[in-house]
C-alpha cells in the first residue's frame, strides 16, 4: 500500500538543518497495522507527517527519500505532489490522519458536522444532504449515540472520549486506504482506550484499509499491531513482527522500553525506566545515536560507527553492533 525507502528529513533552522528522521525505510500491506513506536523526540510524528506531506515549509527532504503510495489509479510519488489539488490524494483523500489532541484539529467556532460534510465535498462529488446522511452514519458507526444530534454540536460540548470517535469517524468518511493514528488513545481513560483500540480492530477488518499506530506505549502495540517498528533518535532500530519483537527484543532500547512496562505478576515491582534522556536533534551523537544511554556498548564502535541494519531472521530486523557476526 505505502512504500517508503531512505527517508531523510531535517528542518531548516537558525542553529543550521537539523535532522529529525534519518534514512527510514518501510512499507505497509493493505490490511495491516503497524506500531511506530518511540519516546517523545524519536521522529514517529515526523515520519508519519511526511506519508501526507504535511511538514512544515522549513523541512528538507533527501534526494534519496522515497513515498510511493500505490493507489487504484497507480502509483504516486507523495514527495513530488506540490498543489493543493494534487494534494488532496494525500491529504484526506486515499490517507487520513487521527490527530492526538482532538481539539487541535477541529475548528471550535465550526460544529463537527459542518467540518464534515466541508471535507467530504472537498474529496467527494457529493451534495450537502448525501455528506450529512454519511457523516450521520459514521458517527453511529464509531459509537456516538444520538448521532444526528451530536451532528450539529461543536467539539467542546463532546467529552474527551466523544471528540477522540468523532476524529475517527470524519477522518474514515471518506474511506482512506491509509490511516494514520497518532497517539489516539493517550488522553483518554483506559476504557475509552479500549473501546477505540476495538473500534480500530474493527475498522480494518470492515475496511481492509492499513494504519500508522503511532505510539509510545509497546502493550498498546501489542493489542493492535501485526508489526512493529522501533524508532529513536530518527533512526528505525528494531522492526518486525510484533509477537517477535515483544517477546524476543533484540535491541537494548526496545528491550528497555518493555523492562519500563508494569508487570502485573508483581505490581510491588519497581519501574525500570531507561536510564538518561533522549539527545536533543541539535546535539546528536556520532556512531550509534542510542550508545549515550546504552548499557551493552560493544568498545569505541558504537561511539563512531553507525549500525547497519541486520536479519536476526527473514522478518525481524535489528541495527545494533551487537549483532555485527550476524549476516545481514
């Protein structure tokens, strides 16, 4: 559905370009949900942005990066798109996008039915009367009772858990092939997490469409992911099956974002974060961008080589000099 091959983006700012994504490549079947998965900072927001050319006008792509979206019509090369109408395919149109914070993206002087029908027309060949019966009927779908009334409300009347369903279901109105959920469930209680992590499975299952989860909480992932890619500092370094991958972590990283998870055999059990802080872009370090918190360096390598990436196995994939005997 979604290919993308050495993608490279910094932001052009006062300090000098600053990368925020580093040489990231892979691709996403119709059908399948993939976990990007990282702490804040680790460029998951940033990538996913660049799938809809959504990245502010400062950002410079690489003349390597590559972003095939393989539509109906063919393919198309989402980094060559430059206006609005060419756009549209990746901006609502075959891709959607569930924003983090709801009340971020819709207009709070608009009412969510108004915002609806609005972008149902810009993407469709429909009258106002045909976007509002479709608006209705995804609104119910996601599980807003009374939803023709909910229509005509602003996002402010809506609880937390209602403006999460009502972004789900104007960004699914118009049937995407690819959504893209960044971080949909972290503001919301863990109920109403669990109702949209089902609604999703759900979704994909009656759409067959393929979903970005953007996320950093790995049991998350566990709940909804068919595989999952490890990011940090802009760099993918873990990626595969997400029962692999969960259950036989072979970067240090990933290894300590599962060991910071509660265990429930042992709620006494104290967190074990990953030590330190994640680098700022601006002071990136040299050779493996993870080797300044790491606690299985492997001598100088990791302070001036970076990692190439390794098969641990024809679909679990690791960068880490770890590994440097095992054949890519």
């Amino acid at each position: 559905m979604i290919d993308v091959k050495n993608l490279t983006l910094k932001f052009r700012t006062d300090e000098g370009l600053i990368t925020a994504v580093d040489n990231v490549s892979f691709s996403l079947n119709k059908g399948e949900v993939m976990g990007l998965v990282g702490e804040s900072g680790s460029g998951k927001s940033v990538t996913a942005k660049a799938l809809m050319h959504l990245n502010a006008k400062n950002a410079v792509y690489s003349p390597e990066s590559r972003i095939t979206l393989h539509n109906d019509k063919g393919p198309v090369d989402v980094l060559s798109l430059r206006t609005p109408r060419e756009l549209n395919i990746v901006r609502g149109g075959a891709v959607s996008m569930i924003f983090q914070e709801p009340m971020a993206s819709f207009a709070p002087a608009i009412t969510i039915g108004k915002q609806m029908v609005e972008q149902l027309q810009l993407h469709g060949n429909y009258t106002k009367e045909q976007a509002k019966k479709i608006s209705v009927e995804m609104l119910d779908r996601v599980g807003i009772s009374d939803a023709a009334r909910r229509f005509d409300q602003y996002a402010f009347e809506l609880s937390g858990g209602m403006r999460q369903r009502a972004m789900i279901a104007m960004a699914l109105s118009t049937k995407p092939k690819l959504l893209i959920a960044d971080e949909p469930t972290t503001a919301l209680d863990v109920t109403i997490q669990a109702q949209v992590i089902d609604l999703m499975k759900d979704l994909v299952s009656e759409f067959h469409m393929g979903i970005v989860f953007i996320t950093h909480d790995l049991g998350v992932v566990a709940q909804t992911a068919d595989k999952v890619n490890v990011m940090y500092l802009g760099r993918m370094i873990e990626e595969g099956p997400v029962r692999e991958v969960i259950r036989n972590p072979k970067h240090p990283y990933t290894q300590g974002l599962l060991a910071a998870l509660p265990k429930l055999e042992d709620l006494d059990a104290p967190l074990t974060p990953v030590p330190g802080d994640i680098p700022s872009p601006l002071e990136r370090p040299s050779g493996c961008v993870f080797h300044t918190r790491c606690s299985q360096i492997v001598g100088d390598v990791c302070r001036h080589t970076e990692p190439s990436e390794k098969s641990i196995d024809t679909t679990h994939k690791v960068s880490c000099h770890i590994y440097d005997e095992v054949s890519a």
